[in-house]
C-alpha cells in the first residue's frame, strides 16, 4: 500500500491548512467533498473564525485535538513552517494539494516520520481510489 492510500484509509481527523469559506475555491471544495465521506474536518485559517459550521483555528498548535493529516492549501515558498507545526502536533502525514511542491519541506517531514504526498488533490486520489474498489 503506498502513502496515498495509507493517508485516506487510516486518516479521520484532517487539518485544512489555507481552508476558504468561499464558494468554488479548491479548499473549501475538496473539504466538502472529504466531509461528505466522513472526515472530519478541520479549517485553519487566523482570518476566519467558522467555515461550513466547524471552528476554524489560526495554526495547528492552536487545534485541541490529534491530526492524522494536514492538508496544506498554501504557497509553495509558505509550505515549510506548516510542516514544522505538522511535526509539532504529531500529525502522521502532510498532503501538498495539486500546484503545490516543496522538496525541502516534503525532505524535512519525511525525516520526522510523517508520509508525504505533494502536488496530488486528496479529493481526486480518494475518488480514484474509489473508483479502483481500494476503499
């Protein structure tokens, strides 16, 4: 089983890092859809106070729960403090949405221990999955 499937069949908890409350946007999209399967999700975004009825927090340390994944939404040059608090919280693993590569702070993570995917959308690889008969 390699990383992608690992993270979507083992994860429940997933941090949405860059999280939007407005509609069309990648995050908010990719969160509906990761809700809709039974994830829960968590925003984090220090502008917003709520998105789609779930508190939003301003960084990882901040969430009061455990995090299996944090899905980053951020610029690329913005990646490597989010995997340094991804470290911090014990998160298991780091998914870089679709455009978004950082060798150095995928390096810094998998050096921690977490799995890391990069520059993959977590909705199309769980529906592909899906479509596969993986989960």
């Amino acid at each position: 089983m390699d990383d992608i499937e690992k993270i979507v069949k083992e994860s429940k908890n997933i941090a949405v890092v860059g999280m939007s409350n407005k509609l069309g946007r990648p995050s908010l999209t990719v969160a509906s859809y990761l809700k809709g399967q039974g994830y829960r999700i968590i925003p984090v975004n220090p502008t917003l106070q709520e998105v789609g009825g779930e508190r939003c927090y301003p960084d990882l340390t901040s969430i009061p729960e455990g995090v299996d994944v944090v899905d980053i939404f951020r610029r690329a040059e913005d990646v490597m403090p989010v995997v340094e608090e991804a470290i911090r919280v014990g998160a298991k693993a780091v998914w870089m949405q679709e455009g978004i590569v950082n060798p150095e702070a995928a390096k810094r993570a998998r050096e921690a221990g977490l799995m890391v995917v990069m520059d993959k959308c977590m909705l199309k690889e769980h529906a592909r999955l899906r479509r596969e008969g993986k989960i």
